[in-house]
C-alpha cells in the first residue's frame, strides 16, 4: 500500500509550508498526481486522516485532481496525452 508513503509525505511537506507561512489550520490540501501512479484515493484520505491527527492538518479536505500521462517523442518533438494503453 503506497498510499501511507504518499500520505506521510504529503504531510512532511504541507506541515513545512504551513510552518513557514504561520498558518494555524489547514482547511484544504489541492493535489495533482498521475493516473499512472494507480493511487486509490479512498486509501489515501484514509490514511491521511489517520496520520494528520492532532496536527494542524487534521480534518483538512484532500482535493485531489489527475493528470493524463503526458509523451514526448524524440524524433518529431511532439508531446501528447496518453489516453489509454490502445493510443
């Protein structure tokens, strides 16, 4: 389960931006990811509820948004979005 690595570490980092800008809540976490990376967002707000509790970001909604994975061919220059394993 990889999501509780994705989790702590969006935690680690979201607490170290807080901390620079003093902020005393966080209401709302906007993440981008890759669809490649497979994440099961249920997994992941599970265990970000579970380790964010008792810090700053306890109770904070993950809105979470995926991007297609994005190819870039060598020999025309071109970049394109992958849309499915057929493309």
């Amino acid at each position: 389960m990889h999501e509780l690595s994705l989790a702590d570490g969006m935690l680690k980092t979201v607490l170290e931006a807080a901390q620079k800008e003093k902020a005393k809540k966080i209401k709302s976490i906007k993440l981008e990811m890759g669809e490649i990376l497979l994440v099961n967002t249920e997994q992941l707000t599970f265990c970000f509820d579970i380790i964010s509790k008792g810090t700053i970001a306890e109770g904070a909604k993950l809105d979470i948004k995926f991007l297609k994975p994005r190819v870039h061919c060598n020999k025309c220059g071109k970049e394109f979005n992958i849309s499915s394993e057929n493309d």
